[in-house]
C-alpha cells in the first residue's frame, strides 16, 4: 500500500510554552518540514494610539512605558524627544547624559532578557537564571533613579523626572562589573556549547535585500552585515561625543544575532560608563542653606505670610519624587515654564509657582505645541523606534503614532520559517525578540 | 539638491503642498501618483529610498489646526529612510471620506503589506492591488474602525462576557 | 475547630486539612502570560525571588496537568476566548490568580479593546494588584492562596458590572492602591 502524504495544519499559540509573547501561528507542516505559516497578531491590542489621544502630553508616558516593557525608558525617551521636537525646545546637557545612561542600561536589559529566555527554550535554563539574576542588578539601579523597576514613566517632556542620586556612579561601577561577569558566564555557557550551537547556525537566515525591503532595523538587521544604528545614522542626545562600535554579523542567522546582541550589551556598558564620566556635575543650584521641612508645613507657612527664609528651604518629599527639588531642577529640566513643572518648593511656598503648576496640569490648559507634525526615531532595543506625532495646537495630541520595530520582523516571520523544520521555531522566535506591547500596542 | 526638491522637480502638477516643519522635509501628494512617486523615489539612484520605514492615516475629522481643504478626511502618511544617504522623506496621501482607497505599495516594499492592512484596520482606508486585506489587530467580528475620531474610545464589542 | 458542631465530620474534616495542606504546596501552576507582568513573574520565578520557596516553581504548560491559572497581564477582547478555553480545560479543583490591575479591573485601559477585570469572565479567587506588581507583592498574594487553598475556598461568581457584585470592595471603583499606602494615609 502507498503511504498517502497530505499536510497537516498545527495552531502554536497564541499561549504556548515555547513563546514567550501572545501571537498565534498556523502552520502547514510536511511531516516535519514548515511548508507555510500565517501570523496571528493582536492578542494585546490595548489601544495605545487612541488612549494617548484621551490624554494630556505628559499623561502619555505612562502608556508608552507599556510598549516596549522591557526596554521602557527608551520608550520615554523617544516620545519626549518627538514631543520637544514639536515644541522646537533644547533641555540641558545634564539631563541629556541622563536619558542616555537610562535608555542604554534598558538596552542592556531588553537584551539580557531576550538571549535568557530564547536559551532557555533551547534547554538551557541556568543561562536563563544568571540573566535574570544581572537584570536584577540593573533593575535595582533603575528603582534607585525612578523608583520603579520596570514601568518607569521616568522622562518628562523637557527633562527628566528626577536627578541622579548622590553616589549613583559609584553603584553603577560596581553594577556594571557584576553584568560582565554574568556576561562572561553567559558566553562560557552558550558560544561553545554545541548543542546551542547547532540549534542556532544557518537557521533563520534573511538576506540583506530582503531584510531592507521588509523594513527590519536593529540588532536583526546588523546581523545581516548592515552597520545601520540610529545613534551613528542620526545621532541625538549625546551619542555622538560617546565612543562605541556598531557591532554586525555576517550570514543573518540566528547565531548572528546572539553574537550581535552580546557584543551590543558590552557596548551600551562602555557608553554608560562613558556617560559617567562626563556628565557634567549637579546639582546646578547647590546646597540650599534653609532647613528641611514637610510638605505640609511649607505649604502652611506660606498661606500664613511667614515666608522669611522659605526660599531657602528645601521640602522633603514622598520618596518618589525624590531628586526632583529646587536644588536639582535646573540641572535636568529646560528652561520653559510652558512645558516643564516648576520646582517643588515653588509649588509649595508661591503663587507663581502654585498657578504654573496648574495651568500646566489643568484639564484644558497644559503643555500646547504648535500646529504640526514631526517624526523622530531613535534606536530601541528592538531596532528604530520612531513617534509620529500631529498636535492640533491644544492640550491633547490628534495622533500619536508609534513605528514599532518588532513589527516589520514579525511580518518578515514565514520568510524565516518556511523551508525549516518545526524544531527551529523555538530558536528563531527567540531571536526575533517579539515583545506583544509594542507589536500590538 | 534636497529629496523635496527633487520630487517637486519631477511631479510639480501633482503636488498639492509641501513644508519642512521642524526640518521634516515633506509632500503631500494627490493619490492618483502615489505609484509613481514612490517608484521614483526608491529607483532613482540619487535618491535612494529603500526603506518604507513607516506607513500610517491620520483621521482630520473635527481637526482644529486648520486642514488642506475640508474635503480630504483621512491621509496616509509614509516614511521613507535611505540607507546609502541617509535621508529621510516623508509623502501624504489625502483621502476623501466616501472614496478613501489609494495604491498599495506592497509590490514595492515587503513591509507595506502589514502596514496596509493595520491601516484597513484602524481607518477603513483601501488599497488597490493589496494581496490579503484583512484586519490584523482586531478580530473579525468587531464592527468599525477604531482609531476613526467617530468611534468612541471606550466603546466596547466583546466576543464573551457582558455586553458593554 | 469544634468537630460536633462542623458539617463534615471528624475524620472528612482532618482529611480535608490535610488535603488542603498538601495542595497548598504543590501549586501547579499555568502561567498565562500575556503582557508586562510576564517580566515580574519572571523576576518572582527566577532565583532572586525564587517562587519554588511556596512549592510553586513549577509551571506546567498544559491546563488539564495544573490547579492555578496565573493571569498575566492584560487581556484583550482578541485573547478573552481563549483564556476562557483554557479555564474550562483544567480540571478541578482550580484557582484563578489575576496578576496586576489589567487583570483585577482593566487598570488604565478603559478603551474598546481591553476587558474590564477578568473576573467578568472567569472567577477570580486572588487578586494582585500593582502595575506591575513587585515581586515581593507576587509572594504575599501566594501566601494568601495557600491560605484560601488550606481551607478549600474558592470563589465560583463572577463579576457583574451592572450590579456590581463579585469583586471584593476594595477593588470597585478600579481603585489599584494597595494597603500599605492606606495605611499611611489612615495615620497622618
């Protein structure tokens, strides 16, 4: 009798084990050969564009830390930025240098977590352990700037939230060295283990005319061999006084892009490093001479006309605002009072400062950039992350558009699949680093 | 000679406006040329654009800011990137309310197809030639389009659960 | 507990703690990760926090082989089928954790797509709310359903939003502060 061969449709997701992300695959496989597959997105579709059209500028951030939750504070970066491009404002070095040490050590987490769960899925679950145990390092440095470890809203429009803390480069040294070791220890585990090296060579191969053409940017396109980044492309912030190579692969496979990725994270290390180094000193203002007192009390003490002495005193805030007083302020905010939040203490202590604060975060008042459009991408961890925005002149954005990079990879996913086995799913989805949040958005 | 020049050079008829806000060099264009624009713009070797980095719609219904006429609601927005000069561009496309469909640019760039189809999604916009234009974020049963500025934000149409 | 006065008797009664004793520290659990929970849970799951403390470090990935369903992160109209799918496939006796506020009321994304509390679709027995919630948050509302796993509760009702029964009190108005903050605010 003739073995009859017909193909089989197998459904992977949209929650499966071997996917860490919710999308939903549908395969024809030939026994075990991938003959075609369709892509399912959606499942995390949380309206992103139209809730940031509900919202007040500044009110947008905390949905853009839910794009990207791995990598959020590039997430922040890259709206504020499109936004002071709207506003055609500059913000102080200081806070420049602190955008990048921020955006680059969420990099080097979105990174870890990718290559810890993609090796876990290969088996290799100590790889996964150590990873995460260097990206709580990371995290703790993060909490220690934004008090939050992962859904940050930490930039603001013209300046950042908070300064840094005293002392934060010295932690940040000894962080950074704990990373590389695990970095070490990661490669020992990985680079030379033949199992993940099997697993992970000539499967998944895009070419470069096919990677341009479906618009991939990032890691997955420098694996190919193009040396594109937007921090050398089009360099914003400060990324061009920084010293740091564009790391490429060769072939465009999967093992290229672990290569790219492990090369990247000790490149985001030097920067930050860098970033250290040169940051110029804050607090501008220095020491207030004034007492520290409540926030309640100072607001008293000005109702009452006791004001001798109260600009000189400091106001002692809720630990999340921490780093956010007079004495930091005009380190990390920009000088325009449309569009940035007076000091604490003249909240507290003035009228001026009371009614800035309200005509800043009022319904119907706020930060109000001009009739217009503007695009501005940076290099998320994915890839370019650009914002179009369109303001209508009032308080609310009329669009906000984000290009997510995970996008164009995803569209490009049958083209890497089909032809391979069934097994070569789990490494190349891995590689991919889809994250849902930005896929869906 | 900048990429607007150039395209203001060649299609000066089709042009309806062009502006350089915040130093983003941009067209808008009448949809009939679209095709050619974008074939031009990506085989011309002095320009170069081999990326269709973005492509997305903006609703202008209720727009406050002043509009290029009442007439166009919608306009797809594009954004290209040169990898070999690094140069950007970005096109618009307005579209009339009872007519919004425009040439698809999947034969042109792999990437348009999705984009297409997100934009069919969230605007209703059609685009000629499209080999599969289906919705890609939402499910099928969902009625509308949600990202038009008539569809209310919280307006909800669950598959399960209590109705709203 | 008085074993006159208890419905069951003494014996069902002592096999039932025991019971429940032995569940509550074998949770086997199906994390359904969807969103940016998904990176705290995997912080929690990992050796750092390390889950495997409360006998619950292994995550079974078929329904039919586990008792808690971890819901992580927000769902969406698009998903909410297939979490209901994946509920009717365990076999009882099962608890439903909502991980994080899209799970608990839909936290800030009231919009078209995103359902309101998954408790309108399935029955929630714990809830933890944070956005997302840190992990030392994660293990306190572990304990507390090894509490509820002890004592074999578990809820059955699901949220009605027109008559707003079903959802503990605290959690009505999508209020997401947790009690520490109450507390302070309480004592000043």
């Amino acid at each position: 009798m003739a073995i009859q061969k017909r193909s089989m449709l197998l459904n992977v997701g949209p929650s499966h084990p071997a996917m860490h992300g919710v999308i939903r695959l549908i395969m024809e496989l030939e026994g075990e050969k991938i003959k075609g597959v369709d892509v399912e997105i959606g499942y995390l579709h949380r309206a992103f564009e139209k809730m940031c059209e509900t919202v007040m500028y500044n009110q947008c951030f905390p949905y853009t830390d839910r794009l990207n939750y791995v990598s959020p504070l590039i997430n922040n970066v890259g709206f504020a930025m499109t936004v002071e491009k709207l506003l055609g404002i500059d913000i102080p070095e200081r806070s420049k240098y602190i955008r990048v040490i921020m955006s680059e050590i969420s990099r080097v987490t979105d990174h870890l977590t990718c290559l810890g769960a993609s090796a876990m899925e290969l088996g290799a679950m100590s790889v996964f352990l150590y990873m995460i145990k260097a990206r709580e390092y990371l995290y703790e440095l993060v909490e220690e700037i934004t008090g939050a470890r992962l859904t940050i809203s930490y930039v603001r429009i013209g300046g950042v939230k908070a300064d840094l803390t005293p002392g934060f480069a010295d932690r940040a040294f000894q962080k950074i060295a704990e990373v590389r070791k695990v970095l070490i220890e990661g490669d020992e585990l990985l680079t030379r283990n033949r199992i993940f090296f099997d697993r992970m060579k000539g499967i998944g191969i895009i070419s470069q005319e096919e990677a341009i053409s479906y618009g991939i940017t990032g890691p997955f396109l420098r694996s190919t061999g193009i040396a594109y980044d937007v921090r050398k492309a089009n360099p914003y912030l400060i990324y061009d006084r920084l010293d740091f190579e564009v790391p490429t692969g060769t072939t465009g496979d999967n093992l290229d892009r672990y290569f790219v990725r492990m090369a990247e994270m000790e490149q985001s290390l030097r920067m930050i490093e860098q970033c250290l180094q040169q940051i110029p000193d804050g607090p501008i203002n220095g020491e207030l001479t004034g007492d520290i007192i409540p926030a309640a009390q100072m607001v008293d003490r000005a109702k009452m006309g006791q004001t001798e002495g109260l600009m000189e005193d400091e106001v002692a805030l809720d630990p999340t605002l921490q780093g956010s007083t007079k004495k930091y302020y005009k380190g990390i905010n920009a000088d325009q009072k449309s569009v940035v939040l007076p000091p604490k203490e003249s909240t507290y202590s003035n009228i001026e400062g009371l009614m800035n604060h309200f005509k800043l975060v009022m319904y119907g008042h706020g930060i109000k950039p001009p009739v217009g459009e503007a695009y501005f991408p940076v290099e998320g961890a994915n890839g370019e992350l650009g914002f179009y925005i369109v303001s209508d002149g009032r308080e609310h954005p009329w669009r906000v558009r984000v290009h997510p990079p995970c996008f164009p990879i995803m569209s490009a996913l049958p083209k890497l699949l089909v032809g391979s086995v069934m097994a070569d799913l789990v490494p190349t989805f891995g590689s991919v680093n889809m994250i849902a949040g930005e896929l869906d958005r | 000679m900048t990429p607007l020049e150039q395209v203001q050079q060649q299609f000066a008829k089709d042009i309806i406006e062009t502006h350089a806000f915040r130093g983003d060099e941009t067209a808008v264009i009448r949809p009939g040329v679209l095709l050619n624009v974008a074939k031009f713009l990506k085989e011309t070797p002095e320009l170069g654009f081999n990326f269709l980095m973005d492509l997305t719609a903006v609703d202008y219904l209720f727009f406050a800011g002043g509009r290029i006429s009442k007439e166009y609601r919608f306009e797809v927005v594009y954004h290209l990137y040169s990898l070999k000069h690094n140069h950007r561009i970005r096109i618009k496309v307005p579209l009339t309310e009872e007519n919004p469909e425009v040439d698809s640019l999947d034969k042109l760039w792999a990437s348009a197809n999705w984009y297409e189809r997100e934009v069919w999604d969230m605007y209703g916009v059609k685009f000629k030639g499209h080999p599969n234009l289906k919705r890609i974020l939402m499910y099928e049963e969902f009625k509308g389009h949600a990202l038009r500025k008539d569809y209310p934000f919280n307006k909800r149409q669950p598959l399960i659960g209590p109705q709203n | 507990m008085s074993f006159i006065s208890s419905p069951t008797g003494f014996f069902t009664g002592k096999l039932n703690e025991a019971l429940g004793w032995a569940r509550k520290f074998s949770i086997f659990q199906y994390p359904f990760v969807t969103a940016c929970c998904g990176m705290e849970y995997m912080s929690t799951a990992a050796s750092h926090y390390d889950i495997d403390r409360f006998g619950a470090g292994f995550p079974r990935f078929s329904p039919r082989q586990s008792d808690v369903l971890f819901v992580v992160g927000t769902i969406n109209h698009k998903m909410a089928p297939v979490l209901k799918k994946v509920y009717d496939q365990m076999c009882e006796p099962k608890w439903v954790v909502a991980f994080g506020v899209c799970t608990c009321t839909g936290g800030f994304y009231d919009n078209y797509a995103t359902v309101m509390g998954i408790d309108t679709i399935i029955p929630v027995d714990i809830y933890i709310p944070g956005c997302p919630p840190r992990p030392e948050n994660v293990i306190d509302g572990l304990i507390k359903l090894q509490e509820k796993i002890q004592k074999g509760e578990q809820n059955r009702t699901l949220y009605d939003p027109r008559t707003k029964i079903g959802r503990p009190a605290e959690m009505q108005e999508g209020c997401t502060i947790s009690h520490p903050i109450k507390n302070i605010e309480s004592s000043s």
